[in-house]
C-alpha cells in the first residue's frame, strides 16, 4: 500500500499521466504525417484554354493550391485547404462568359463542396487520417474532372468555329 501511494504520488509530481504522455507521442507522430498523394498532377490545359483560363481572376491561385496540397503534413494542409476555399470561392463569382455553362458550373460546385469538406475535416480535433485520404482522394478527381471539361468544351467550341467558318463558306 505504502509503495503504492509513492508511486501515484511520484507521477502526480511529474505532471502528467501516461495516457497524456500517450497521447503527446501520437499528436507528433501525426505531425510528421503526410496526406495525399504527391505524384498526383493536374490535366495540363493546352495553350488556347490556359488563354482564357488566365483571365479568369483567381484561376491559377486555385491551380497552384490543387498541384501543391498533397503530400503535405497537417499544419501545411490547413493552410492549403482554407486557401483552396478561398480560391474556389472567388472563381465561383466571376466565370467567364465562355466557361460559364451548366456543366462547368456543376463541376465547379463539386470541388467547391469537395474543399469545403477537406477544410473540415482538417480542422477536426480528432483526426482521422482514412477520412482525410479519403477527402483529399475526392478532391483531386473533383479538380481532374473540372480540368477535363474546361478543356472539352474549349475543344468543342473550337469544332463548332470551325464548322461556322466552312458553312459560312
């Protein structure tokens, strides 16, 4: 009895528990972590699209946010994902008038929801690492997808010209 009352009495005079001591080593284990995955690459835009894309306000902000979020460690990744909303926000405002059809705008929406909810779930108190792979996996089809109909539909617009000009022949 007598050894047991020395040895809570000598863990209460460190200050901490074991399970804080526990929990403090699996905080920074979580911080060397990295999320996403780094080889991922956006569909390159050939250069007629990357024309009009640049004058798209925030367009290539959101371009270097979607190139550079994975493979980051949590602390980046927040930062990121709050500028990834930022972006997706401000894109949603201002669409040029030959991006600005139905199906873009879905698109748009989905990777807005899809960093929204990236955002969320890293500022989680409790992180779980599967969901935030998970969110982080969403996003990038999300973005791919958008990527690939910015680029079909410049494709087909650029096929409907041209049908115009041989017509108007």
């Amino acid at each position: 009895m007598k050894y047991l009352f020395l040895f809570s009495l000598l863990i209460f005079a460190c200050g901490k528990s074991p399970e804080e001591t526990t929990q403090n080593l699996s905080t920074q284990t979580l911080n060397l972590s990295t999320y996403g995955n780094p080889e991922f690459i956006i569909p390159t835009l050939p250069d007629n699209v990357r024309a009009e894309v640049t004058l798209w306000g925030a367009f290539e902000d959101f371009e270097e946010q979607a190139n550079t979020i994975n493979g980051n460690p949590l602390e980046i990744l927040k930062e990121k994902s709050n500028l990834m909303v930022s972006h997706i926000d401000s894109i949603l405002k201002k669409i040029p008038d030959t991006l600005n059809t139905p199906i873009i705008y879905s698109r748009l929406l989905v990777v807005k929801t899809r960093s929204y909810l990236l955002n969320q779930e890293v500022k989680k108190n409790h992180l779980d690492s599967i969901k935030l792979e998970n969110k982080l996996n969403e996003l990038n089809i999300s973005i791919t997808n958008l990527f690939i109909q910015i680029d079909e539909k410049m494709e087909k617009d650029l096929i409907d010209l041209q049908k115009f000009n041989s017509e108007k022949k």
